[in-house]
C-alpha cells in the first residue's frame, strides 16, 4: 500500500504501523555482538528501533528479548508503542537513552550533564517515562 505520494510502504512488526519503506530498519532479536544471524531480523520503523536501543542494551537484549513477542509485553515499551501508533508515519521522533540503560551512566559528564555524543534530549514533554519521544 502506498503513501500519498504513491511511495511504497512496509509495517513496522512493534508498533504496526505502515510507514515508507524508506524508514524501516531491521533489528536483529538477538543481537549481532551476541551471536544474532541475519534471518532473525525483523523490520521495525526507525522510531520503533531506536526506542528499543535507548531502553535496553545489547546484553538485555539477548536475554529477555530474543521473541519478537516478548519484546511488543515488554513493560518499558507499552506507553512508547501505544502513543507511536498514533503518530503520522513520517513524523520526526526524537529518542534520547533511558537514565536505567547500562551506558547511560558512561555517557554522562563530571556534573552529571550529558555528553554531546549522548542521545538527545527531547525540548517537548516526553511521553513515556525515562525514555522519552517527541514528534517535532
């Protein structure tokens, strides 16, 4: 099914939403660094891929969430995918890493304050809790 602009479209296996195939990515449900194969990849729409690698690093990955359907019950995830289904498919959506990730802790400077090569900070309300999104 095309966009409006007769651009194709694929879904997003998370969220399900249909977005332009030119925004799907695929995520491998076990992770390259810990052993995942190609065909175990899935495709997600980049905010949904990017949501998933903000909340949890590779380590949890392969170990909680190797099934796509474990990872759409995953507590951290419900309010992400409940308010990303009901943006327009191309939507700009900022992520920024969760405070409970593993690296986020590396990624802070001496007073606290984030790196510039950290996730960036939404300026809008987030909409779930550590692990916000804005569609700008």
């Amino acid at each position: 099914m095309p966009c409006a602009n007769n651009e194709p479209t694929r879904r997003c296996e998370l969220c399900g939403r249909r977005v332009p195939a030119r925004l799907i990515t695929q995520h491998h449900l076990t992770p390259r660094q810990r052993g995942g194969k190609p065909e175990h990849c899935v495709p997600l729409c980049h905010p949904c891929h990017k949501q998933i690698h903000a909340l949890f690093d590779n380590k949890e990955l392969a170990a909680r969430f190797s099934d796509l359907a474990l990872l759409r019950r995953a507590p951290e995830l419900q309010k992400f995918i409940r308010w990303i289904r009901k943006q327009p498919p191309t939507s700009n959506v900022t992520t920024r890493m969760s405070n409970a990730h593993p690296e986020a802790r590396r990624r802070q400077g001496r007073n606290g304050a984030r790196s510039r090569d950290a996730c960036v900070a939404s300026s809008a309300k987030p909409a779930t809790g550590d692990a916000g999104v804005a569609a700008t």
